[in-house]
C-alpha cells in the first residue's frame, strides 16, 4: 500500500530584469580610424544597434567610422543613439502606408496596382539615416 503522494513545490527562480530595462549601460571596444576607443551606451541601444548592423550587413567598426566622419558637435555615444532612432524611424516610415498595401487581397481584387513585395535583400536605410543625422546636426550648429 502506498500512502499519499506528497508534492514539494519545485523551487522557482527568480525571473531576471531585461537588463535594457534596467538602463545598464554596457561597454564595446570599437576602432575608429587608427586608434581604439570604448563607447558606452545602454543594452537597450546596444541591441538595436545589433539589429540594425544584421539587417544592414555592417561591422560594428564600419558604423562607428561612418557616424564618426558624420558628426560635427555631438559625442559618439549621442550620436550612435541618434542615427540608430532615424533609422528605426525610417524603417517603420517605409513599412507602413503608403510604401506598404494594408489589405493586398481586396486591391488585387479590384485590379488596382499595388506596391512590390519587400527587397531581397533589403533595402540599406543606413545611409539615409546618417544623411539625416548630418542634416540635423547642421541645423544645429
């Protein structure tokens, strides 16, 4: 005869912060030019960053050198910051209305033309994004 089962709760962990969420700022080591220097951002930029360098085909080196020989009065880490949100914005911009069909079915439906499917590869927005942050910046200055 058995008698009752006893169930222990299995302990549970702790569930960890984001550590974007945390605003902890991570430092990387990048070359810029001839000379090595570190920039400190927050992870939450540091992902975006990331992602942007993925979809972009870029080394992180490459992005820094390009912001670098764009900026005119804002550090690195300001800068890095800034182009990375215009190029969001710009991603956001174009894969929404107009450059984007809500609803294909009813337009093919109808007849009506429609915009061509994403690029394969995509698009490279990078450099619209440092040619805005440049525009910015002089309007600044």
């Amino acid at each position: 005869m058995h008698g009752p089962e006893t169930f222990l709760p299995t302990p549970r962990r702790m569930p960890q912060p984001n550590p974007a969420s945390t605003g902890r700022r991570l430092k990387r080591n990048v070359r810029i030019g001839d000379r090595r220097t570190t920039i400190v951002l927050e992870a939450y930029v540091w992902d975006s960053i990331d992602s942007m360098l993925l979809r972009e085909a870029v080394s992180l080196d490459d992005f820094c050198n390009r912001v670098e020989d764009t900026r005119r009065q804002s550090s690195m880490a300001s800068s890095a910051r800034l182009v990375v949100l215009i190029y969001f914005r710009l991603l956001g911009q174009i894969n929404s209305p107009p450059f984007v069909d809500d609803d294909l079915d009813q337009l093919q439906q109808e007849g009506r033309l429609r915009a061509p499917g994403p690029a394969d590869p995509p698009i490279p927005l990078l450099p619209f994004a440092l040619r805005r942050f440049a525009q910015d910046e002089a309007h600044v200055a």
